[in-house]
C-alpha cells in the first residue's frame, strides 16, 4: 500500500525556542508554526520567499492552525489568549480573551466558522470566527485540558485532560456524551479519525491508543515509543497514523494491518509536534531542536483509496497482533538497521548506517530553509515480521467513509480547472481578509463606544458632584 519511502523535503530554522506546533496550508504554499520562543513564523514553501515572524503573544505559543481555506491562522498561547492571524506580512492579527489560563490547543470547525480551544483553566471554548465572539464553555474536566478537536462533521468535539479522562461532547446539547478513562497517564493530545468514527489518543504513558466513539471500545493499543507521545495526525485516507514522542522519533503506523510500518529519525531531542497536509502528501514536524522539518510521504493515494473501498466492502477487520514483548524478539532478529531502534537516538543521528531505507547527510548550513541535505533523516522500514507491535485487543475494523475517498479521488482527477480554482482561491482570500478588516473595525467601535460610555458616566458624576456642593 505504500509505494516508497517517505523523504525530508525542506527543513526551516529560524525559532529560538522549543517548536510546539505545526500545520500546513490546504494549497501546501505555506507552514504555520508555533514556539516557546512566543512567535508565529509563517514559512513559505518557495525557496526564494522569506518567512514571517509574528510577534503578538506575550508568552509562550502552544498551539496553531490554519483555517481550511488556508486565509486565516489561528493561534494558542500562555499568555491566556487566543489570536486570529492574516499569514501575508502585514501580520494583522485580533485577541479573543475568555480563558483565565494557560490555552493549550486551537481547532478550526470544517467549515471554518467556529473554533474550540482548551485551556488549563479546565474549560473548552468555542468561539464565532468571523465575529470573533465567544459562545460557550464545557465544563466538566476536573485538571488542565490538553487537547479539544472538532469532528469531522463539526457535530462532536473531543478533548483529553490532566484528570486521565478524553471526553466526547455534542456540540449542539453542550453535554458530554462519553468519558473514556486512562489509567497509566493522560492524553497529550487526541484526533478525529477522518470517518469521524474513531479517536486516537497519544498517552503520556508511551502508547497510543484507538477508540471506537460508538461502541466505546478500545480498537488499538500500540506501544511502540519508547518516550511520551507528543503528537499524532491521521493521513486523510485514514489507513495510517503518524505519531511524534519525546524519544526523538517519529512512527507510521499501518491501521489497516495493525502494525508500525516506518520509523523516522530527523529531530535531535523530542519531536514535539507532527501533522500531515490536507492531501496526505507531506507531513511536518517540529521539535526542541527548533527546527521545522516537511517531509514527503510518498503513499500512493491511489492504491490508499483503493485499500479503503476494498475495506469498506468487506468490513476486514483490523489484525492485531501478538503483544509488545514478542515485537522485541522479533525486532532484534532482524537486521542491524532493525537493531539499532533499541539503541540511543544519538547513534542513529550521528552514524552512517547502511541498512536504513532513507539517509540525508547533514551540512552545516545556517540557511533558515534548505534540501534534505541540511539534516540528518533515517527512514526505517519494518518489515512485516516486526509488526507486532500492538497490545493484544479484540480486532474491529476501523470504519472508512467511502465518500471522502471518492471526493479525494476525484479531487485528484483534477475535476475542477486550474484557472477557476485559483480565481476562487483568491475571491475567498479577499473575503476573509475583509471579515477580518470589518472585525477589527468592530472591536475600534465597541472600544470607542466603551470609551464614550465611560466619558458620560464621568460627565454625570461631576453634575452630581456639583449639585451637592449648590445644595449644601
């Protein structure tokens, strides 16, 4: 199902601190980071454009995404707010403020309208977008919520907390519909499934676990890091996982077989975000290096629909094999490129080894973006004898939406003409950089009548004022 390997395409430095997120735009133009350092950097994907750096948040930057049209940035911070950003190098931006804490994550609706944000003041929010209003709190997380995402029918919203629950919300009743409970640690961050059928949760507690939203049950339970799972992305087919930890690797996990398929090393230290494109074509990495790495993943999209329709007819169950502590002895028989994942990342980032599928020497270059060439990226592939890397669970079958795959196929056919594409790419870019101008009109005016207010309550204190003094 996989054609070949995936490779490091670019690589940008430019953050001065720990990389905390990363997201790609839907034309795969630009790439939207998040740092300790308090900054937004918008990264271009051409070589000869320089990258924008935003200054706003007063602390650290935890969160960032960009807005399904690609117009808009959405960004979390320390410094209790939430700011809506024009990526262009004007750097317009507006603050929403409700949260009294720390907000951890921010999520766009898949229409674009609304947002939700999680926060350690143990709320999610959800906000109006183009108002930039806030309308409601879910209130029932007992510790600092980590993570809150919308479905992708933006009917559910799920988020994961400190109190070692991940709890599933109907975002029209506001109430919770399910608390899944973790024992051995917390959700760092959690994801929708692209059939809006399942949830994946990375867990403090070094595995990644697949949830059933219907049945409740636990589909998947891979313990394959050997660190905290940071991060994790489904590929838009949703026949693969891509997961991020603290041990410096990233992992490729096969669904559909069960299995971890690649492991890759770029990053020196934790890689502390991942996250795949629109399309699946790239993903994009970010860790405590500061570096920002956009890697391609060379899946064929064909063979990954085709994989999905043919599921979907015969409802084939997901294979999960043997537990964990066979997956060891079946590891180390295998070659010393195998071998070598139980010893130190450092090894792999510093030796040149010649079984690893995917190498890229490194240079020391102090461009902000270059090739492949910048950094050192091994790609291992597991063959299937390695595959079992997955706690032993009872095997479902994780549900697919033929329809999504149709419409990407199609998408992929080209269905629509280059020329109108662009046209109204452009027409919506100019209508959300209007919203944006007419919110920021708003705010002035709601700060002025505010401010008009006040001049007139000042006004009738002194009239007061010097009514008593005639008086007495």
């Amino acid at each position: 199902m996989v054609s070949s390997d995936p490779t490091l395409e670019r690589h940008f430095k430019g953050h001065r601190e720990t990389v905390t997120s990363v997201d790609l735009s839907c034309n795969m133009k630009q790439i939207a980071t998040g740092s300790m350092d308090s900054c937004v950097m918008i990264w271009n994907m051409k070589p000869q454009m320089r990258a924008y750096r935003f200054d706003g948040h007063k602390d650290a930057v935890t969160s960032v995404q960009f807005s399904p049209s690609g117009h808009l940035v959405a960004s979390a911070s320390r410094d209790k707010t939430v700011r809506l950003w024009v990526p262009s190098m004007k750097a317009e931006s507006t603050a929403f403020r409700a949260h009294t804490a720390t907000v951890r994550s921010v999520n766009f609706s898949g229409d674009g309208q609304t947002l939700v944000t999680a926060s350690d003041d143990k709320t999610i929010k959800v906000w109006t977008v183009h108002r930039q209003k806030f309308l409601f709190s879910l209130n029932q997380h007992i510790n600092w919520v980590r993570c809150a995402k919308f479905s992708p029918d933006d009917r559910l919203i799920v988020s994961s907390s400190d109190d070692k629950t991940i709890k599933l919300w109907d975002k029209n009743s506001r109430e919770c519909i399910h608390s899944f409970c973790e024992h051995a640690g917390y959700a760092n961050h959690v994801a929708f499934h692209p059939s809006g059928t399942c949830i994946a949760a990375a867990s403090t507690d070094n595995s990644v676990k697949v949830w059933d939203i219907r049945s409740h049950k636990m589909l998947q339970h891979y313990q394959v890091h050997s660190g905290v799972v940071t991060s994790l992305s489904f590929h838009p087919a949703g026949n693969f996982l891509i997961t991020a930890a603290n041990d410096s690797t990233m992992k490729i996990l096969d669904l559909v077989e069960g299995k971890l398929l690649y492991t890759l090393h770029g990053h020196q230290g934790p890689v502390t975000c991942v996250a795949f494109s629109r399309t699946g074509e790239y993903f994009a990495s970010g860790g405590s290096d500061e570096q920002v790495m956009v890697w391609k993943s060379n899946f064929d999209c064909e063979e990954c629909s085709d994989g999905v329709r043919l599921q979907h007819k015969t409802t084939s169950s997901i294979k999960t094999p043997p537990t964990s502590s066979t997956s060891q002895a079946n590891l180390n028989s295998q070659p010393s490129a195998l071998h070598s994942q139980a010893s130190e990342p450092s090894e792999h980032l510093n030796g040149h080894d010649s079984h690893t599928a995917a190498h890229a020497q490194s240079s020391n270059g102090s461009s902000s973006s270059s090739h492949s060439r910048a950094t050192h990226s091994h790609t291992y592939r597991h063959p299937s004898s390695a595959s079992s890397s997955t706690q032993q669970t009872k095997s479902k079958a994780l549900p697919q939406d033929p329809q999504r795959v149709q419409a990407q196929s199609q998408a992929s056919d080209g269905g629509v003409p280059a020329g109108l594409a662009s046209t109204l790419e452009h027409i919506i870019g100019q209508l959300d950089i209007l919203t944006q101008t007419v919110s920021i009109l708003e705010q002035r005016l709601t700060l002025t009548e505010d401010k008009l207010k006040e001049c007139l309550e000042n006004q009738m204190e002194i009239g007061l004022h010097l009514q008593r003094r005639e008086e007495a």
